[in-house]
C-alpha cells in the first residue's frame, strides 16, 4: 500500500523514516491541538501543593509504574508534592506520595491538565515505544507547564533539554529534575512559556490542517 500511494501521511519523523523505505512521497502530520480552545492558566506560588501529572491510557501506565521509586523519593523531599494519575489502568495505584487518581473524560480533559504543574512522560525503549510521538507531551506545553522525559524515542523531538522541560537517563536524574521544578515556580513558568510558544508553532489545528490540505492538493495534482 505504501509503495503504490501516491503520497503517504504519518505522524512522525520515525514512521516517515520507515515509510521512505518504500515510497519518497511522504509527510508528517503529526497530534494537533486547538489552541484556541486549549490554552493556559495562571498557576499558583511555589509554597502552594505541586502537582505531577500524567495523562494516558490503561495500556501505558505500564510506564509509570516503571518509574514508581522517583515518587516516593521526591515526596520524602518535599512535603508539598502529589501525583495525579488520569487515565490508568483500573488496578494502579502509587504509595510513597500523594495520590489522586481519575478515569479519562474527554468533556474533563482540558480541566485535568490544568489541574497539572508538571507533566510526565516515561517511556521506554520497546519496538512500539520508538514510533510514538507521545500526544500527551503535546497536550502539556498547550497549556503551559514543563514536562519530564525519559532521554529515548521521540520524546527527544519534543522536548528540548532546559528549553521546555527536562530530558532525563536515570531514576536519580527523574528525581533531580522533578525537584528543581517542584522547589522553582518561576522555572516552571519559564518552561511552560516557551513549551506553549513550540505548542503554537510546531502543533497548532491551524498549521496541521495547513499542512493537511497543501498535500492533499499536491497529490491530487499529482494524478
């Protein structure tokens, strides 16, 4: 299918490397946002309770519990941070930290990541892993706070290390870069502004669906 199309879509720099193989005609539309509908929101002063979150689905809070000890180790420094989990499989729990928990709504989507001061993204180095872009990623600079990432697969197409969030290798540095965000309310600012700015620039409806109806019209020329 992919040799005969006349032009092939994908989501991102890794499938289209991977459909290159077998046709020159491809391109990327990668996970859109609506930026006028999804934007930030004023977040609150340092001493006030941090939230890390992670949005997702019950198939990939596998992830999260892979990095389970970073948790309770940033909670046993810091008395004002909990986790909020939506999305995870029915069984998922965390100890060691404060926990709230809550099924995926797409009416209450925009509120929960609002509700988030820091947002997540573990992953790991499996097959299916290294083809996923990580919408979840996008959805987080959308409404302007940093992200922390495992150093693999195309999280290092998002996030650009100290630019808008941090990369990290190891469980110790999950920690270390949690707690510089959890202790630094202007950095996450910081972070989260210029996340919102790639957001608009790279993922935006509006430059997606640009990009979406000028191959469309090339490969109807095309025929």
């Amino acid at each position: 299918m992919v040799r005969h199309a006349v032009s092939v879509m994908t989501e991102n720099e890794y499938l289209a490397a991977e459909a290159k193989k077998y046709n020159p005609h491809v391109f990327i539309i990668s996970f859109p946002v609506n930026s006028a509908r999804i934007h930030p929101v004023p977040r609150g002063r340092s001493l006030e309770t941090v939230t890390v979150g992670w949005i997702g689905s019950p198939s990939t809070s596998y992830l999260l519990e892979g990095i389970a000890p970073v948790f309770a180790r940033l909670a046993a420094r810091h008395e004002n941070v909990q986790l909020k989990v939506v999305g995870a499989a029915l069984d998922f729990s965390m100890k060691g930290i404060g926990f709230i928990k809550k099924e995926w709504r797409l009416e209450e989507e925009y509120a929960d990541l609002c509700s988030f001061d820091i947002g997540v993204m573990p992953l790991d180095d499996a097959p299916f892993n290294r083809g996923r872009l990580g919408g979840k990623m996008i959805l987080y600079m959308s409404v302007g706070i940093p992200i922390v990432a495992s150093n693999l697969g195309l999280n290092r197409t998002v996030v650009r290390h100290g630019i808008n969030g941090f990369l990290v290798n190891s469980l110790d540095e999950w920690v270390e870069a949690l707690s510089l965000l959890v202790t630094n309310a202007a950095l996450r600012q910081r972070l989260g502004d210029e996340g919102r700015k790639i957001a608009e620039e790279r993922f935006s409806l509006e430059r997606q669906a640009d990009l979406l109806v000028k191959e469309i019209r090339a490969a109807a020329h095309s025929l």
